[in-house]
C-alpha cells in the first residue's frame, strides 16, 4: 500500500532562517506532487505541484521553492523565512491519470517563524 | 475550472443525517465534483467524486442534481468523529491535476 511521510510534524524557526521540509512517498511510482499551506482559520493554498524528476511548477509568488530530486521525493526550502511564512505545510500525491484526481495527504508540518 | 459556494458551518446531531450543499452553477461537462474533508490539524482526507451519477460508499453519499449545478454531501449517520471541515472542490481535465480547496464547510457534530 501506498504511504506519505512528512517531517518534521512542527518546527520553530526565526525570521530570516532557512527550511528545508521534506515529503517522501512509498508504494507508488512517478506520482503527481504537491505542497498546499494552510494559513490559521484559512483553506488550504497550492503553492508547487510537480509531475516529474525536476518538473516543478510554482502557484504563487513568494520565497519559497520546492524541488524533486527523486522520482517520490519533493523538498519545500526557502533561503531566509518571513513571518507571513508560518502555517500549515500538507504535502500530497496522486497517481499520474486525470482524471480523476484524488490527493492523498500526509499528516502535515506546522511552522511558526518567531 | 467552475467555482464552489457552500456554507460556512453547519450543526448536526448525533445519529442523524448530515446533509452538506454545494453550489456549482458554472461546472462544466468534464468536471467532477470532489469532496475531501479536514478534521483538525490533519491533512485532508478524500471522502467520494462524481460526475453526473449519485454515487455511494462506505463513507458517504453523493448527489448531484440533473442540472449538475448543485450538489449534496450525505453523511448517513453522523457521529462526533465526524467533525470536521468539509470541502467541495469542482476540477475537470488538465495537465497538473491540481485540486483547489476553499474555505468549506465546518460541521460540527454535537450530541
């Protein structure tokens, strides 16, 4: 069966550190993936999606980036985080067919940049 | 892709039926109706999709008018485990696959 780890479960970090948060998906091969935020008491935003080693695709500016290194690998970074950073982090996968599209999350990072 | 309008909160007691709506009046022929639900702090879970037939399973009921403008989620016998944020996305065929979430609908479940 198909699995979704993501880690860390929560993280503190200081204005202007860096992140890296990382989502890696077993059982499963050449996934769609995707990294949402959920703001507090907002629903969630789709901030990259990738369908492929490399394929990154970015929803909306900002001072994050993500990467694919591996075929079920896919890293959230930023070089300095903002305060307007903390949030829910949900990674997600779905199988390369459309449709239908059916996301599977894992259990999300919470980050709070102090 | 069409946009969804559902309510802010609903109340529901235990045992009963929850029935969550969902506008959709701009779908479009190739796009299904997905809902997914949040319970707090968790990651959305799928729940059930349709496209133009009421579908059914081991979680929930889906029924889409013949109009396909609305729809409604049936939670057949709500329980307090239930409570959650439920969401009605509407997507048709593309290249990314991507799902886009609103606010939704918080139900809360009571005794």
């Amino acid at each position: 069966s198909q699995t979704i780890h993501q880690w860390p479960a929560t993280l503190v970090q200081p204005v202007g550190s860096p992140l890296s948060l990382e989502c890696t998906v077993e059982g499963t091969s050449n996934p769609n993936l995707y990294w949402y935020r959920q703001a507090a008491g907002r629903g969630l935003q789709l901030l990259f999606y990738s369908v492929g080693i490399g394929q990154i695709s970015s929803e909306v500016p900002q001072n994050l980036s993500a990467s694919r290194p591996q075929d079920r690998q896919f890293i959230l970074s930023s070089k300095k985080l903002l305060l307007s950073d903390s949030g829910f982090y949900l990674c997600a996968w779905s199988v390369q067919r459309d449709p239908p599209v059916l996301l599977h999350f894992g259990n999300g990072t919470r980050l709070t940049v102090t | 892709d069409a946009k969804t309008t559902q309510p802010t909160s609903m109340d529901c007691a235990e045992g009963r039926a929850a029935n969550l709506p969902c506008n959709h009046s701009t779908i479009s022929g190739n796009e299904y109706v997905y809902w997914y639900r949040q319970i707090h702090s968790q990651g959305p879970q799928y729940i059930i999709h349709g496209l133009k037939n009421n579908e059914t399973n081991e979680m929930a009921s889906l029924i889409i008018t013949e109009d396909r403008k609305s729809s409604t989620l049936i939670l057949p016998h709500a329980t307090l485990r239930d409570t959650a944020v439920y969401y009605c996305i509407v997507r048709g065929t593309g290249t990314a696959s991507k799902l886009t979430f609103g606010t939704g609908t918080r139900l809360q479940v009571t005794l």
